[in-house]
C-alpha cells in the first residue's frame, strides 16, 4: 500500500506492513526498513513530514502507536518461529554430530547447554509477546475511545479514496494479527517440545551407547582379573608347595586307594551273574540244583572275603611301613594286586568259585595295605597348610574307582555272564600304573630322617617335594618332633595300648573308623541295586541309579577338598555324621510305606543319595586323615595298623551280616545305623580335637598331661613350644 496526503497526515494499513506518511505527496516504501531488521511488515509507524506538520492523531503518538504496533506482531511472530527455532535445530544438529565421539560427561554438559539456550529462546519470547499483547490492548482501548479518525486522502492501487475509515476495521485486523502471532507462539512451542523430545531420546541412545561401552571395559578388566587371579593362585599354589613333583606323588600313591575303591563296587552289579556261576558250578560237580539261598550264602562269601584279606593287609601295614619304607611297602603292594586281579579273572577258565574266593582275598590284602599305606605316605610329604586338602584325595580316589566299577558294570557293558570275569580283572590297571609310575615318587622325607637318620636323603627328597633349597623350616619341624619322640621311636602295638598318652588317640581314631563302615555305607555300596529293586525300582533302572551314587560321591568329595583346611575336620565330620543320621530315618520311613504309597520308593531313592552326600563330606575322607594326623612318626605305623584292622573288621561285619539283617528286620534295616551314627556324633562332639593347621608334635601335645586339652603356639622353626591349658577341652 501507498498513502499521500495534501491535507497533512493520513493512517492507512494493510498486507504485509502499515505506514503513516505526512508531508508533501512523497510516494514510499514503508516495508523498507522492517525487512532490513528482520521483519516482514514496515519499520517505522507514523513519520513526520519535511513541512513540519503534526503527528498523525489517529495513531496516538509520534511513534506510529498501535495499528502499525500490531501489523508488525504477525510479522515478529514468523520471525521469532524461523530464527530461534531454526537456529536451535541447526546447532543441536551440529552438536549431535560432534558430540557422538565425546564423553558420557560432555555429552550430558552439552545437552544441558542446548535445552538451557532452548528454554531461554523461548522465555525470552513469551516476554516479547506479552509487552507486545500489553501494548496493543492500550492501542486499542484508546481507538474505542476516540472513534472514527478525520477524512485523509488514501491512494489505494493508484485511485485515491477519501472518507472516514472505520475504526472497527483497524481493529478486527489488529485481533486477526494478534490470532496469528497466538498460533506463530504455539506452534513455536510445539517445535521446541519436538526438539527437546528429541534431544532426549539421543541422549538415552548416548546413554545407552556409554553403558555398553562402560560393560565392555568391565568385561575386559574382569577377565584381566581372572588371569591375574589364575597367575597369582599358581604362584600361591607354588609358595605353599604344591609343586609337580608333590603332585606327581600323590598321583601315584592314590592309584592304590582307586584301586580300593574299584574292588569294593565292582562286586555289586554282577551279583546276579555270580549267583548263577556258582549255582552253574555246583551243577557241574555234582549234578544237582543249588538252592537260592545257598548261592546268596556263597556270593555274601565272596564279598566279605575281601575284607577278610583287608584285615591282614592293614595289620601288617605298619610293619611294612617301618621295614621297607612307605614308597617301598606299595611298590611290594603292587605285585599282591596283579596276583589278585589274574585269580579273579581266571575264574571261568578254572570253573571254580574258589579261585574267586582266593582272588578276592589277596585283592583285600593289596586293599589294606593301601589303606595303610597311602593315607601315611601323603599325610608326610604334604607341607602343613595343605595336609588336609591333600589328604581328600583318598576318598577321591575311592569314590573315582566305585563309580568306574559301577559304570563298567552294567549289562550293556561287561555285566553279563562273559563280561563279569573281565571286570573283576580289569582291578589290575592301577595296580600296573601304579608299578610303573612309583619307582619316579621320592621317599617320605620324615621316614628317611626319623626312623632311618638319614639326612642327606632326607634333604634331597624336600627339596625335590618343595621345589626349593629352602627346606630348614621343615627339616627344624621334622627334628622337634624326633626330639619329642626319642623315648618312644620305635612303639609296638602292645606299647602304644598301654602308654597314658597314646590311648587316647587311639580309641578316637578307632571310633573314626567305626564312624566310617558303620554308618551303613557299605550296605549301600555292596547292596545298593538291590536296595533300590526292594524300593520299587526296576533292575535295569537301579543299576543306573546305582552309578548315579558314584557320581554323587565323585563330586562331593570334590566339594569337600577345599573345605577341609577351612572348616576344619572335626566340623565336617559332624555335619556328615548328622546328614546321614536324618537321611537313614529317611530310609526307613520310605520302605515301610513304599507298598501304601506308590511315590515313596522315589523318597527312598532321593533319601540313599542324600545318606551318600553326605557320607563324602565328611565319614569318607576324614577318618583316613585324621587318624594318621593323631600320632607323631614313633606310634604312628602302630597306629595305622590297629585303626585300619579295625575298619576293615567292621566292613567284614558290615558286607557279611547286611544279609541276614536284611532278612530279619526287612524295612526296618537301617534303624540299628541310625542308632550308631547318633552315637558316633555325641562321640566326635564330646572328644574329637581339632587338629587344622597344628603339626604332629602339636596335636600329640593335646593329649598330654593326664589326657588334658592344651593349645601349643609353636614358633615357625617349632624350637619352642609352650604348652598352655586350655578352658575348652572337649576331651574330658
């Protein structure tokens, strides 16, 4: 729109931008100066003419006042929407991309940033357009006021007009305007909110991306732990010394306790093959039928003769270990088991069941001897802080030849009438492994040294156990317990039963190994498929169950190892004697109502794997152990004779009468265990010590002074030793 007046002043407005022009018929752009500030709409308002005329009155004041106020409002509104929103957008989208390398922290400072300038931007705004709203309301209040303005001359698209222009018409394009810069605000906000929107999903994503990062690097450090974890646990392993050569030694030492455990379960799943062979025999020889019972007579024989030769073999164990030495005495053992193993082989060839019956008792000689001999020969070589992790490993090995004895025994295997002989035969694997794997084991240092008085050798085979020249440590401990021992270096059994000192230890290592055998646990591993067939399970199935306690034993045992120098062996001993207490109520309950209740035998199932869990914790391995730590180097062969006799008489009792009590009591079997192992644990609480962690010449100290409990403290050469009395003394 053009305006010319040559009366003086006109208001006129329209389109884009609003003008008053006064003066002499001048023609102007009145957008001008708005476009070059920005704006669409006309800069300026009312401007004073070159004769000096007055202000336009319409508009109020020398400053153009409210309609061209209000024409630039829609204008500023478009302005504000394209420059701030636009330039909000333009550097968050140049931040976004430079941010996408940086750091969780200036990520987060740099979003903060954007949505402060945002929120800013948009304050800043709403001030605008309320002075504006502010001012405009005035304007227009003050237009209702005057009314209608004086006739001016309007040229309009070249044809000049003259009249009086309605207020109402200044007005309604005012309120049009301010409708728009309303919807301009609004739509402003929404694109801010669009914006902030996004800014917060790309900061989760950088969020997201920084957590993922932040797993990754804790990943990585967690596996740098590991190894250094695994390179410090070899370092450690070798400060306490558990070097190859020690390793390689009791390797080869517990072949002969994996070779006790193979001959103790292997006669369990061809039961029924043996019965037969037997009945076979009898037939052959004299022409008539065998009864039953006769045959089950003969096959109880045959597994209690075993523990017959072990008897023999533990006796004599102490014998041989004082004449030949500990390395020496298995190396002779081993030929007792090749002997063995070829007899009970041959026993179809022969077609004799006494060549069985022979096989197996010089396979219990073999058995006893390592019984004896093993657990004596580790318990010596082991450095003290791991005597007890080291001396698990017997019942490892035990528990490693029942279950391979029992997985070679199935049907699908060698259970069968022609397998059963390669079975029993294979006993002499180990025992060959053995003989050729112990002639590379180095003598016990403590037998060399004490009962010999050979320290040079004794010195040579440390250093070999240790891996080290640094041997004076054991070799002071090793002197302090001769020193200890001078007046009883060399004990017979007659002496060890008389002397104060010694009887005390004795009788508990004696009702450690009652605790063992028992406890009923043989019952399960002569006897466990037919157990399991009385439960209610098929043969095929319980045979399979059967390896299942293999298993079990393998890997409690296995649990058990570490917990030995932590717990301690008297605290295990009684959580294993409690277990099987509360599983062997178990038992009972189950087969007197398997026959009510057809789901019962699975309790019974579940109850016998429970009594073997936690037989490994704690009778399986402990009593071997804990009967070699009670006496010094003098008593100790003795000792170790008297308490491995013992626990093979109780398995001779165990695998012989099982039957018979089986028969008399039927469902109520293993009440008379569950009375023993009650008294075993009253026993161990009342008078077993603790022996973790205390030398020999330690743990002898306890049973000193009239059978009184004394704490030694023990300085690290063990020159010193004071003897203090002891309030907690669980052995009196």
């Amino acid at each position: 729109m053009k305006v010319s007046s040559s009366s003086g002043r006109v208001c006129g407005g329209g389109g884009g931008g609003i003008a008053c022009r006064i003066g002499d018929g001048e023609d102007n752009d009145a957008g001008s100066r708005g476009d070059s500030d920005g704006g669409g709409g006309g800069g300026g308002g009312c401007a004073p003419n070159n004769s000096g005329s007055p202000p336009c009155s319409d508009c109020g004041d020398d400053s153009g006042g409210g309609l061209v106020a209000g024409v630039l409002v829609s204008d500023l509104g478009e302005v504000i929407s394209d420059r701030y929103v636009g330039v909000a957008r333009r550097q968050f989208a140049s931040r976004q991309a430079s941010e996408r390398g940086s750091s969780k922290a200036d990520q987060s400072d740099s979003s903060s940033d954007d949505e402060t300038t945002l929120r800013q931007m948009l304050v800043s705004l709403q001030h605008q357009v309320t002075d504006m709203s502010a001012n405009l309301t005035t304007r227009l209040d003050e237009l209702q006021s005057r009314g209608v303005s004086p006739s001016p001359v309007i040229t309009f698209y070249g044809t000049e007009h003259r009249g009086h222009v309605e207020t109402s018409v200044a007005l309604s394009e005012i309120r049009t305007q301010l409708h728009e810069l309303t919807r301009s605000l609004e739509s402003c906000q929404s694109e801010v909110t669009e914006v902030k929107r996004d800014m917060v999903a790309i900061k989760n994503e950088l969020d997201t991306v920084q957590q993922v990062k932040e797993e990754i690097e804790e990943l990585r450090e967690y596996v740098d732990r590991l190894e250094l974890q695994s390179h410090r646990r070899k370092l450690r392993l070798l400060e306490q010394g558990l070097t190859f050569s020690l390793s390689y030694s009791i390797l080869s030492s517990m072949l002969g306790m994996l070779m006790f455990g193979y001959n103790t379960g292997v006669i369990n799943a061809p039961e029924g093959n043996i019965e037969k062979f037997i009945k076979d025999v009898h037939f052959e020889r004299y022409g008539t039928s065998m009864e039953n019972s006769e045959a089950e007579f003969l096959y109880s024989f045959a597994v209690s003769i075993f523990a017959i030769g072990g008897m023999f073999g533990g006796f004599s164990g102490g014998i041989i270990a004082d004449r030949f030495g500990r390395k020496g005495g298995l190396l002779m053992n081993c030929f007792a088991g090749i002997i063995g193993a070829c007899l009970m082989s041959a026993t179809k060839y022969f077609l004799s069941y006494e060549v069985l019956f022979v096989g197996r008792f010089i396979i219990g000689i073999n058995c006893g001897l390592n019984t004896s001999l093993v657990p004596m020969y580790i318990s010596e070589i082991s450095p003290l802080n791991l005597r007890g992790g080291l001396g698990t490993v017997n019942q490892l090995a035990v528990t490693t030849g029942l279950l391979i004895s029992q997985i070679l025994g199935i049907d699908q295997i060698l259970g069968t009438d022609d397998g059963w002989p390669v079975l029993l035969g294979l006993a002499i694997c180990p025992a060959m492994l053995q003989l050729i794997l112990l002639p590379l084991c180095p003598e016990s240092p403590r037998y060399l040294l004490i009962t010999k008085q050979w320290e040079e050798e004794a010195r040579k085979a440390l250093r070999r156990l240790r891996a080290t020249n640094q041997i004076e440590e054991d070799i002071e401990e090793m002197r302090a317990e001769e020193r200890a021992q001078q007046s009883e270096a060399t004990i017979s059994m007659m002496e060890l039963l008389c002397s104060p000192t010694l009887r005390q230890p004795l009788v508990i290592a004696v009702v450690m190994q009652l605790s063992q055998q028992l406890s009923g646990i043989n019952a399960v591993f002569y006897y466990s498929t037919s157990l399991f067939i009385t439960a209610g399970l098929a043969e095929n199935v319980a045979k399979f169950v059967t390896i299942g306690i293999g298993v079990i034993m393998v890997n409690m045992t296995l649990v058990a190892m570490p917990l030995m120098d932590k717990t301690g062996r008297r605290t295990l001993h009684l959580y294993g004697l409690g277990g099987m207490f509360i599983f062997s109520i178990f038992i009972t309950i189950s087969l007197l109502i398997t026959e009510m209740i057809d789901w019962m035998s699975y309790l019974a199932v579940v109850s016998i794997l429970g009594f073997v869990v936690f037989f490994a914790v704690g009778p399986g391995s402990i009593p071997w152990m804990i009967t070699a730590e009670l006496f010094s180097q003098g008593p100790r062969p003795a000792a170790m004779s008297i308490a491995v006799l013992i626990n093979w008489v109780a398995n001779f009792a165990v695998g012989i009468g099982f039957q018979p009590l089986k028969t008399a009591l039927d469902n109520y079997t293993f009440l008379p265990f569950s009375v023993l192992l009650a008294v075993f644990w009253i026993f161990t609480y009342k008078k077993v010590p603790e022996t973790k962690n205390k030398t020999f010449e330690e743990i002898l100290a306890l049973f000193r002074q009239n059978g009184s409990l004394v704490e030694i403290e023990a300085s690290k050469t063990a020159s010193t030793i004071t003897l203090e009395k002891s309030e907690d003394n669980p052995l009196n």
